[in-house]
C-alpha cells in the first residue's frame, strides 16, 4: 500500500511539471522578441574639435586684415616721416646748417646736439655759481657789520672754547679771528670790557686758525702774552692772551663765508 501511494506522487509532481513547461512554451512564443538597439549619439570630442576649427578659420580671417591695416599704417607713416625729413634738410640748408662737403646730415644733427648739451651744461655751471655766492653772501640772523665783516659778540652767556666754537657752527658762523689792526678796534669798539674767546689755538710752537687749520694772520699780545696757561687764545682790550680751553668766557662769531 505504501509502495502505491509513493508511486502515485511521483506521477503527480512529474505532471504538473510537464503541464507547467508546456504553459512557459506557449507564453514564450507569443511574446515577440525585441531588440534593443543603442541611439545613435554624436561624438562631444568631434563637436568640440569642429568649433575648434571654426574659431580658428574666424582667427586666421581677422588677423589677415589687421596685417593689412597695419602695412598699409605703416607705409603712409613711412611717407609722412620721409616727407617731414626731406622738409628738415631743406629748412637746414636754408639757415646753413647743412652747407658743407663730405659731411652728412646725421652728423650734422649729432654736431648740433652736443653744441646744444655743452651750452647747457656750462648754462648750468654759471646759474650754480651764482646760487652759491648768494647764498654766500646770507648774513645769519643777528649778526652785525663790524668794519668790513659781519661780527656776532656774545656778551651774555659764557662757555668753554669748544663749546663756544659749537654755538658759532650752530647759529651759521664760526668762532672768529681778528685779521687786521683796523678790525681789532672797530671790535673792539663793539665789544663791552669783557673777555672774549676768538678762533686761534696754539698747536706746539704755532698758532692755528679754527677754520682753515693755517697760521693766524694776524696776533697782538698782551704783555706778558702768552704766558703758556692754557693753548685757546681770547681778546681783551684789543690785545690777545691764551687760556685754558675749558674756562668759560664769552665768544665772538664771525659769518661762515669769512674765513
């Protein structure tokens, strides 16, 4: 009995799988085959390649004209500039510039410039001078005519040599010297009884000018002048002693251009 009821499953599941098959046939051939076919595309390096070429062909159009533009500008800039030179060279021979044999109109142009630039450099040199003689010629401010130069005499406030020679630098000046008998008394005339430091300094056996570092011109000693106390000269009374360089007196300052 078991053997019969195994038999009979069999058959059942061997036939539904063949009515199965047999279905999926028959759907099968009423489906129609399709194929499916790629749309044709267009190539975006081609595309881009083609306007490439355009562009290039536009390009290439334009700068054949501006070519011709520019040749055409140069040719009538090379006319303007011949007819302008042909007008230079007879404007030059006219005022005789360009009379002569043998030498040509470069080198007379070049003859003209350097005839023109030396004119003007000696111009030059000239205005120069006369600028630094003026400014020469500026007395500083308080500063006055004594005799035939401009004297500052600083009665008020005492210092050192050195720092006397400093002040007279500073307000324009320089500590002064005496160069004549006639300039010693007309300072002296200027000058209130005081004791006065001037620019001469003894250097060894010889007396120096604190500007020009030369031998003083002019020297009128006190009697007992000079004594040796010190290597800075002062005037008092119209008569000249040495000192020490670190006392304080007052000083006399003598314009800058009068050394």
């Amino acid at each position: 009995m078991f053997k019969l009821a195994t038999y009979f499953f069999i058959f059942a599941l061997t036939t539904r799988h063949l009515l199965v098959s047999s279905r999926e046939k028959e759907v099968h051939q009423h489906i129609p085959e399709t194929e499916t076919k790629p749309e044709k595309t267009e190539d975006p390096v081609q595309s881009i390649l083609a306007k490439l070429v355009e562009v290039q062909s536009r390009l290439e159009a334009q700068a054949s004209d501006m070519k011709t533009r520019l040749d055409a500008s140069l040719l009538a800039l090379g006319t303007t500039v011949k007819d302008q030179n042909t007008i230079l060279q007879e404007l030059l021979i006219k005022t005789g510039i360009g009379i002569g044999i043998g030498i040509g109109m470069e080198e007379k142009m070049l003859a003209l410039h350097y005839k023109t630039k030396n004119q003007a450099a000696a111009f030059q040199t000239t205005i120069l001078k006369k600028l630094s003689t003026i400014n020469s010629k500026i007395i500083p401010p308080k500063f006055k005519l004594v005799g035939t130069r401009y004297f500052y005499i600083e009665s008020n406030v005492k210092r050192t040599w050195n720092d006397a020679a400093d002040a007279c630098r500073q307000m324009g000046g320089n500590l002064a010297t005496i160069r004549s008998e006639e300039e010693s008394i007309a300072l002296n005339a200027a000058i209130i009884d005081n004791y006065h430091w001037i620019g001469v300094y003894r250097n060894e056996s010889q007396y120096l000018n604190l500007v020009t570092g030369k031998n003083t011109t002019f020297l009128k000693w006190k009697p007992v002048e000079p004594n040796y106390n010190g290597d800075c000269i002062y005037v008092y009374q119209k008569l000249m002693g040495d000192y020490s360089c670190v006392a304080k007196l007052y000083f006399i300052c003598q314009a800058a251009d009068d050394i």
